[in-house]
C-alpha cells in the first residue's frame, strides 16, 4: 500500500473527463459530482495539496465510495482511484482514528486470532456495530438482510453457533478417494456469524458438482470492512492471516459465498501486503486461486444444475452486489445459477445493479 | 463573494439540503473536461423551472453570475464559473417525464444522461441517434446548449436535429416555451434554434422535447486498417462519393490507436490508421451495403477488412473508440484539443496539412474522430513546460487550414472559454455584433455564463490557461 504521498503522480493523471460518473454506483444513486470518482480524486487531490483539512464532509464523500474499483478499470488514463481513495482514508485514520464502532470492531476481529473461536464477547461488540437505529439514518437496510425489529432497530440475529464451530465444518475431511477438484471453502464474517446455513449450502453445492471440500483453519476477516474505513494496519494484519491460512491448503480452488470477501481476497489482499514484493507474489497466487462461489461452480465445476429438484414455480430477482458485478465482472453466473432451478423463473428487477447503500465504509459511517 | 442575503435567498428557493456553499462541495464544481479549475462562490440544485426563475431574477437585482451545469464534461470549458457565481447544477433533474410511442418524442428533464434516455427508448423499439462520445455520462442538457454530435451524426445529424421544443428560462427570469411537439411548427421567430448551441448564454433549458425515430433493424460493424492515414482519408471520401451514407464513419491515426489499445479485449491492430465503420437500417439492404463498404474500403488501399464477429467486440470497439479523447495524455501530457470539420471530400488534404504543422513546430499531433462527416478531433500533444508556445502556435495553423479548406473551427465542443479569442478568424465582425446585440437583448445585465463566447477580460485570462487543456 502506497502512502498518499506518493500518490501525487497518480492524482494527476486524472484529467477531469467524467468518464468514471457513468460507472460509479454512488453516482448512480446520488447524482452528483461529489459523490463521482472525479470529485473523490478532486477532494483527494485538494486535500494532499493543504487547500482544505480533515473536513467532516471531506470524510463523508471518501468514505460514500464502495472500494468496487469500476472506476479504475474504466478510466481511459488508468488512474489508480481505488489506491487514491484507500491511501486518503488511511491517512484520515491515522491522523483521526477509525470512527469508534467500527474501530471496535475490527480490533475485536483482529485480536481475536482470526475468526475461529471467536467469543461471545466480540461478537457482541460486533453487534454493537450492527445494531443502530434505523430510523435516525437514511433508511437504509443491514447488509446483512436482518430483519426490523422494533424500534426501527435492525437486529442481527447472530448464528446459535458459528459456521466454523458445526460439527459437520470441523469433521470435514477434505479430500477422499478420486481425482476430483479439491476446493478449500472461505467463509467469512457474513456466513460465520450470521449466515451458517449460506457456508453448508455452498459446500452442498460444490459436493454435489463433483469436487472434494474442505475448510482451511486459521482464517481470519477478509480485511475488507478495515480497509474500506482506512484501518490499513488492521486490514494488513487479516491479510497476513488468511495469506498464511489459505496458501498452506493444497486445494485447486479458495471459493467463498460472499461477494465483499471474494473481492477482498482476489484483489485486495495483494494490494495490502504489497509493501513486501515476496508477500505480495505469494498473495497474488493465493488470490488467482479464488473463485466466487458462482464462477467455481459454473465455470470451473461445469455444475448444470443435475440433480436440482424441482419445486413450486417460483419468480426470483437478482441484485448485483457492487463487488461481485462491478468489481469481480461476475453478473452472468449467478443468474445462470438461479435459472438452473426447476420451476424457478428469473425476473429482472428494474435496476438490478443499482448500489444498495451499504457498500465500503457506507454502513458505518452513514448507518 | 455572495452576500448572506444572497445565500439566505438561494436556500429558500431551492431548500437547505439543495444548496452547498462549503469549500469542498464547490471544488468538486469548478472543473469540467478542460480540467481547469474557476471556483464558484455556490453550487445550487433546482428541481424545476419556478426555482431557476427566482434564482435568475435574483441575480438580476443582486447582480451576481449564474452558470448552468449538467455532467460537466465539455470541452470548452463552457460550464466554468470565470467570475465566479452561482452553479446552477441538474444532477438532480433526471427524470425523463414521457416517451410518446404514438408521436415518437420524448420529454427530458435536463439533466438525464443521453444514454439513459437511449436505453429507455431502445427499450420501446425507438431511438434517440446524437452520440457524443460522453454519451454515457453527458446530459441532454449539455448537450443542447453545446449542440453535441457524434459518430451518428453522418447518418442522422446532430443534438439540433432532435430538438423540438424547448421549456426555458430567460437570463431575465421569465419561464418561455419554445418550438412545438409536432413534426412541424413555424410561428414566431426559432427560439429552439436559437438556444440550441447557445452554451448556456441565452437561456438556462428546463425540459426537452425530443424527436425520436423508430429503431433500425439491423446494424453492422466493420473495421477496415490501413498502413497510413491518407489512404484511410481517401477511403473515406471514396465511400461518401459512392452514395453509401453509413451511421458510422470514425477514423483513427496511429497515436490513437495505440493509447486505447488495452480498451478492447479482443485487442486493436497495429495500424497505421483505422476506419470504424457502421452501415444500419433493414436487414436486407445492411448486407448489401456493408459488401460495397468492403469494396471501396480495399479499393483504397485498405490492407485489413473485417467485420465485428459478435456483440461483445462490437461493444469493445466502441469502448475503445470512445476513450481516445481522454487516453491521449498517455502520450504527451500536454494536449490542445480542437474539432475543426472540413468538407468532407477535403479530409486527404488536411490530412497533408496537419503533417506539415506537426513538423514545423515539432508538436506530436493526434488525429481520430468523425471522418464521415469531416468533424476530424486535432490533437495537439506536446510538453506542457517547454513546448506550449509552439503548441498554441500549431493550433492557430489549424484552424487557418481548417479554415483554408471551407471548413469550422469547431463542430461540436462549442466555443465557450477555450476558443473564444478566435471566434474573429472565423467570423466577420458584423456577425460577431449581431451576436453580441442577442445576447444583450437577452440577457441585459450580463449575469447568464458570463465570459462565454465574447470573452470578458476575465473570461480571456481564464482562456489562457482553459486553451491548452
Ligand atoms: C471523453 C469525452 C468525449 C467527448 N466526446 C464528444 C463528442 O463526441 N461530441 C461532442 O459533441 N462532445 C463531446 N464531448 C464534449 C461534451 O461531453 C459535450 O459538450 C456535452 O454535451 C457536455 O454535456 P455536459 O452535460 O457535460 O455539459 P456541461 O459540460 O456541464 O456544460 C456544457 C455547456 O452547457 C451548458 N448547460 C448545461 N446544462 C444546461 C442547461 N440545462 N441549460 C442551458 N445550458 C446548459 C453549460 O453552461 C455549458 O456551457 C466529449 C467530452 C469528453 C470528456
Ligand atoms: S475517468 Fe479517470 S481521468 Fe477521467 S475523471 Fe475519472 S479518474 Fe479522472
Ligand atoms: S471504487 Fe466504486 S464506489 Fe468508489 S468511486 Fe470508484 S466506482 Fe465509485
């Protein structure tokens, strides 16, 4: 991670064309120029030159932005935003400290020894962070999908146990008999905590696809809440661990259910480690095992759905996650995935790829 | 500076939360695509005509500028407050209100993204052609005021083609209708002409109507290299003088070509030059017409011809076409931008030209853009410390061969700050009066982008630095 000032060259490579308003998800939804990637780097490029400070609304344009990166993979110039914006956020937190819930939280993440074994008490506090009253906010939804309970408050029902604490997780043998595919399974924070039955269901799927699962130790945050709020030495810290985690599993392919880690993974943990070029060959081998659990099973599985059964015609919809379609360029398998279904009928939504708010730093600083 | 009464004034008429006055909000508004910097002292979202109206009147008595604003990606630096003033943005105007299948108009808001109102019509089987290269982040309200065109624009004319009517309001206040919603329409004077093209001087534009034309059929894609850009010169006049009209004629010299290499996935030819050619309409007469293209394409020396193999490298091909503008600084980060147009059976000649001019002032110059219709983008790229006198210096050469051939110094990107000082090698003085004495008429106190077009002192300081992009 380059500090920003060494950033310098790469702000002014950007030459104000606007390109980029037409990729942002936050100019999408918000419209203006301040919430676009050219105003972020405008922002960003005052800032480093002194003509303004650590201003709350410098700190809320920043931090509005998802750290999906398809404003860099866009820009005619290739300016480096994501980069631009990360340093920035870095460099607010060292001069000002991580905002208090979240800071919280990624120390309890990070303390924590990775995200097995986690106890009670720091799932607490990331509940801390989780729970806020909806009602004084924008009225935006938990990423999570938890349901409102009262109070407009958003309760996230932690899992009884934890993914990586079941039974079935821990006794997983990994690799058997035969020459199949063998895919060790990143479960991450949404799934550990909250969703459990998101990671069995996964590796159901990829059993069923004809590949032996298994699920590495050792594995911590993917990094990405740290290092979307700045927190880089947090984010660093997780990236070392999962490096370590996952590179020591032989398996073909790393597959996660969650599109903000499988990002992490691919293309933020290189970056974070990339102050040491040995670490940082070693993650990029580590991230060009990693699929998203879409991709591994339809393109690398050649899953077609055998096996399916077939219920009740249902309609679903599919919204794009910011990190997945923009950011992993993945927006064909998952539909190919749902269309696989009997009985199920894909419905598009009338913009599915709209941001839904809670991307990068959105959900703790605006929720 | 704004008085507080001012400001005061500018919440109540569009509300707090549509009012910014802090330092950061207002940086992010003093920039457009000449990436030139003028701070205003406020940044405003309306929400329709009744607040713009109070805003001009309000200007009007307390004597401050008002500058429209749509994405702010113009090449002229039309949307930059020079004297400072009011941003009137229409990043929150952007509904587009109706689309008449029956009558095939459309009615926008200002501020909706080209490409949206493109999709949205596609949709329902229709088109909305102007196509600006900016037309995935540009807004018809940009559009209008700087009469943009695009690749189309060979096939189906310009932004001004697809105007119908206008809602507007005058520098004064007053909220006007202009033009009709019907095919025709002749009473009174052509205000919608007038305010077409008029780069936010005349009248700040609040809703659109617009024509819109049935879908074409089909559409092919070709791309046809060549080792030099006279032959693709030629190529081009060849296929204008065979009768072909394509919807697409752009072409790209070598420099281009390279710095959007890494665009298309499917990657684009080491060349000397390129054609990127489109022929649309019923399925039938498309085929046929793409065969002659073929033709007259090898006839003229084309080495390599072929036509895009699916969608996707369709799609690539246009990415790739659309970001040379902005690509260019990978070779030089010093760039003079310029869209003269020549007649278009001209183009080898300038093309002679412009080698001569790169020469004799030792400027790199990059040539790519709409050769179907003779809008060809000059690009003047050179080291900003050491070679901007000679730039400058190239520039005025090109208009004056532009000029030389019956060409324009410009065809789309307007005039506004960057070329407001050679508005005199084109036009006679007694036109530039005529002008003048509209805009006076409409606009009597000045308060309407000033700087624009007729430069004021600070409008032709600001040209100095806006001119060498
Ligand atoms: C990469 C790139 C490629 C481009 N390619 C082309 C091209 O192929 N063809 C082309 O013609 N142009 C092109 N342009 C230039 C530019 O995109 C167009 O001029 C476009 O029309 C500007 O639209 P905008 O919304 O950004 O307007 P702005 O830049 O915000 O404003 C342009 C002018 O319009 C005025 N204005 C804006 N809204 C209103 C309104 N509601 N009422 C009255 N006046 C208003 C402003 O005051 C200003 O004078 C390109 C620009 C870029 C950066
Ligand atoms: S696309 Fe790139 S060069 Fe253009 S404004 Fe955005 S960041 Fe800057
Ligand atoms: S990284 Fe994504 S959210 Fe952030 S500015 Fe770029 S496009 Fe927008």
């Amino acid at each position: 991670m380059k500090p920003l000032e060494l950033l310098k060259h790469e702000i002014d490579k950007c030459v104000r064309c606007g390109t980029c308003r037409s990729t942002c998800p936050t100019t999408k939804v918000l419209g203006v120029e301040t919430a676009s990637p050219r105003g972020r780097v405008s922002l960003v490029s005052a800032f480093s030159k002194g003509e303004i400070g650590l201003s709350e609304t410098y700190l809320k344009h920043l931090r509005e932005c998802t750290l999906c990166g398809a404003c860099r993979t866009n820009c005619p110039n290739y300016v480096d935003t994501v980069s631009i914006f990360a340093a920035a956020r870095a460099e607010a937190v060292e001069k000002q400290g991580v905002p208090l819930a979240a800071s919280l939280a990624f120390r309890g993440l990070k303390d924590s020894g990775g995200i097995v074994g986690i106890g009670l008490k720091i799932a607490s506090r990331l509940q801390g962070l989780l729970f806020k009253d909806a009602s004084a906010g924008p009225g935006l939804v938990s990423r999570f999908s938890l349901p409102l309970v009262g109070n407009g408050r958003l309760v996230p029902p932690l899992a009884k146990t934890f993914f990586l604490d079941l039974p079935e997780i821990k006794s997983l043998s990994g690799a058997g008999e035969g020459n199949r595919p063998r895919v060790a399974f990143y479960a991450g924070c949404g799934v550990n905590y909250l969703m459990p039955w998101v990671g069995t269901k996964s590796i159901e799927l990829i059993k069923r696809a004809g590949a032996w699962v298994e699920v590495p130790g050792g594995q911590a945050c993917c990094g990405m809440p740290a290092y979307a709020m700045g927190d880089l030495a947090s984010a660093r810290e997780m990236a070392l661990k999962n490096l370590e985690a996952l590179e020591s599993s032989g398996a073909d392919f790393i597959a996660t259910s969650c599109a903000t880690c499988g990002h992490g993974l691919k293309a933020i943990m290189p970056e974070l480690l990339s102050d040491d070029p040995a670490l940082k060959l070693r993650a990029e081998k580590v991230a060009s095992r990693i699929r998203d659990i879409s991709e591994l099973l339809l393109n690398e599985l050649g899953f077609r759905g055998k096996g399916c059964e077939s219920g009740p015609k249902t309609i679903v919809t599919y919204h794009d996650p910011c990190h997945l379609g923009r950011a992993q360029g993945l927006r064909e398998e998952p539909r190919e995935l749902i269309k696989m279904g009997k009985g199920t009928v894909l419905k598009e939504m009338k913009h599915p790829c709209l941001c839904c708010g809670l991307g990068g730093g959105l959900m703790y600083t605006n929720y | 500076m704004l008085s507080n009464l001012v400001k005061n004034g500018l919440c109540r008429i569009v509300g707090e939360a549509n009012c910014s006055f802090s330092r950061e909000e207002l940086l992010c508004y003093s920039y457009d695509a000449t990436n030139t910097l003028h701070q205003p002292d406020a940044v405003v979202f309306p929400s329709g005509p009744e607040e713009v109206s109070l805003i001009l009147k309000m200007a009007n008595s307390e004597g401050f500028p008002v500058i429209p604003r749509g994405a702010g990606t113009g090449f002229s630096g039309g949307s930059l407050p020079v004297e400072g003033g009011v941003v009137i943005s229409f990043e929150r105007m952007r509904k587009i209100l109706e689309i008449d299948t029956e009558n095939l108009v459309a009615v926008v808001e200002p501020g909706v993204v080209t490409w949206d109102l493109q999709q949205k019509a596609e949709k329902l089987g229709l088109f909305y052609p102007p196509d600006p290269s900016s037309l995935k982040f540009s807004t018809i309200g940009g559009n209008i005021a700087e009469c943009a065109g695009g690749p189309r624009a060979v096939k189906y004319g310009v932004t001004r083609d697809y105007v119908l009517g206008l809602e507007a309001v005058l520098p004064t206040g007053e909220i006007i209708n202009t033009g009709v919603r019907t095919a025709k329409g002749v009473v009174g004077y052509d205000l919608t002409r007038l305010l077409v093209c008029s780069e936010g001087t005349l009248g700040i534009v609040t809703k659109a109507v617009l024509k819109l034309l049935p879908l074409p059929e089909a559409t092919v894609t070709m791309l046809s290299l060549f080792s030099d850009m006279r032959d693709a010169a030629r190529a081009t006049s060849a296929i204008i003088k065979s009768r072909i009209i394509p919807s697409t004629l752009e072409i790209m010299d070598s420099v281009s070509i390279k710095c959007v290499e890494g665009f298309a996935k499917t990657g684009l030819p080491d060349a000397g030059a390129l054609l990127l050619i489109e022929v649309d309409g019923h399925r039938a007469a498309v085929d046929a017409e793409a065969e002659a293209v073929r033709k007259v394409c090898l006839e003229s020396g084309a080495k390599e011809f072929r036509r895009a193999a699916d969608k996707d490298e369709v799609k690539d091909l246009w990415k790739a076409r659309r970001a040379v503008s902005a690509a260019l600084y990978k070779a030089r980060p010093g760039k003079i931008n310029e869209d003269i147009v020549v007649p278009r059976s001209r183009i080898p000649e300038l093309v002679e030209g412009l080698r001569g001019i790169s020469e004799r002032y030792g400027v790199l110059i990059a040539s790519f853009g709409h050769a179907g219709d003779g809008n060809i983008h000059v690009n003047i790229m050179h080291d900003k410390e050491t070679q901007a006198e000679a730039a400058l210096s190239a520039a005025e050469d090109v208009f004056r061969l532009a000029l030389s051939l019956g060409g324009t110094i410009s065809g789309e990107h307007g005039v506004g700050l960057s070329k407001a000082r050679y508005l005199d090698m084109e036009l006679k003085p007694e036109a530039i009066a005529a002008m003048r004495k509209i805009k006076e008429a409409f606009d009597p106190r000045g308060i309407l982008n000033p700087g624009k077009i007729f430069p004021t002192p600070p409008g032709r300081k600001a040209a100095g630095s806006a001119v060498v992009l």
